[in-house]
C-alpha cells in the first residue's frame, strides 16, 4: 500500500483561483514536505512540518503557504494561484530530517490558466 | 549556490547498453537517494545510501561522502528505463536535501 498519498493527482485552476493540494502519510512520520518541480530543474522545497500544528518556510515559499493539521495530513494553500506555480508538486515524509531517506507521494500536476 | 551538480543533463541509449549517471556536491553530504520520475510523473525510490554500494538488478549506485560524489550505473537498457533521474543528497545539519538537476534518459530500440 501506497505511505503517502496526494490529491487530487490532476488539477486545473484560473489565474487568482484557490486551490488546495492534499497529502497523507501512514508512515508515522514526523517530517513531511511539499516540493515543486520544474522542467530542468530538480524539487525545489517548498515548505515543511516536523508535527502538528508546525510550519516551516522552505526555499521557494512565495505565494505558498501549509498547514499540518495531523500527524498525517500536511496541506498546500494557494490562495491567489498564478501561472507562475504551474508545475508538478510532490509530498514526502520522513522520520527525521538529517539524512533520513525520504518517501514520495505520487505528485499532483497543477495546472493554472 | 547550488550544492549538487547532476550530469549528464540528457542521455541517449539503445536498448542493451549502459551508462553512468553522475552528481558532484560541493559539500560534504550525509546521504544520497536516487529518484525516476516515471512517464506519469511520479517518483520511484531507486536507491537510499549513506556509504558504499548498492545493486538492484540492473542498476547499481555508488555514494562516497568524502569525495563528495555519487553515480547510478545502468547496465542492459530497457525501454521501461526511460525517464528522469533525479539524485538528492541530504546535509550534515538541518532539514535540506538538495536535488540535482535531474538526467533525461531515453531508451531506444
């Protein structure tokens, strides 16, 4: 059985559109992540979690945000969507973040007109 | 700056031969995954490794902290092999794992 799960897997939204991306992990990890990635180039981080109610700003957060309500949920917010964050977005999870392998969710391509 | 270096960029191979892929860190990494991104966008965990080797069927990948390098060797190409190949190396400190740049691959017949 899949540990992390995204949805929707496919996504099409309007310039200004709200739209929340979801993943689940049954890992019983602390850590999760959610990455963007782009043609050329690798996952660029986003934002991550080590817990509930815990948010932290990754690399590219700008127009982003995310709330981890459970120790499996970890939700992407964007609230004014543009064509800017067309791309295909991963969740991950892991039980530490320093040098602890990652697991990947299936991705959620997201596509904003 | 950009802490790994992936390459190559892209790759073309017929069926039956192999190849290297390669990432250089410009700092000391803990660990490295490999990644293929398959046709329909997601991300298959090939290899997980803090030191040495590690061999899965007809790939093998490689990851020496200390010369700041990792490689994913592909022997006997499929056409199913086609993809991206992403390494991602994680830090001695904090939350980061930096990914390369990613190595298209395509398999010819």
């Amino acid at each position: 059985e899949a540990a992390v799960t995204q949805s929707p897997r496919n996504k099409v939204t309007v310039t200004g559109g709200n739209v929340t991306l979801s993943c689940r992990q049954t890992n019983s990890h602390n850590y999760m992540y959610w990455y963007r990635q782009d043609t050329g180039h690798g996952l660029r981080l986003i934002h991550y979690s080590y817990g509930a109610g815990n948010l932290q700003i990754g690399d590219v957060p700008d127009g982003y945000k995310a709330t981890r309500t459970t120790q499996e949920d970890f939700f992407l917010l964007l609230e004014l969507a543009s064509p800017s964050q067309t791309s295909l977005y991963f969740c991950a999870s892991s039980d530490a973040p320093d040098g602890y392998e990652q697991y990947f969710g299936p991705g959620t391509r997201l596509t904003v007109l | 700056g950009d802490q790994v270096e992936q390459s190559p960029s892209a790759l073309s191979l017929h069926e039956g031969t192999g190849s290297a892929l390669r990432c250089n860190f410009t700092t000391t990494m803990r660990a490295v995954q490999w990644f293929r991104k398959n046709s329909r966008g997601s991300l298959i965990n090939l290899f997980y490794l803090a030191s040495g080797t590690k061999e899965n069927g007809r790939l093998k990948s490689a990851f020496d902290s200390k010369e700041r390098y990792s490689t994913l060797h592909i022997r006997d190409a499929q056409l199913e092999d086609s993809g991206t190949y992403f390494c991602a190396a994680s830090g001695t400190g904090g939350y980061k794992v930096v990914f390369g740049s990613g190595t298209r691959l395509l398999v010819s017949p």
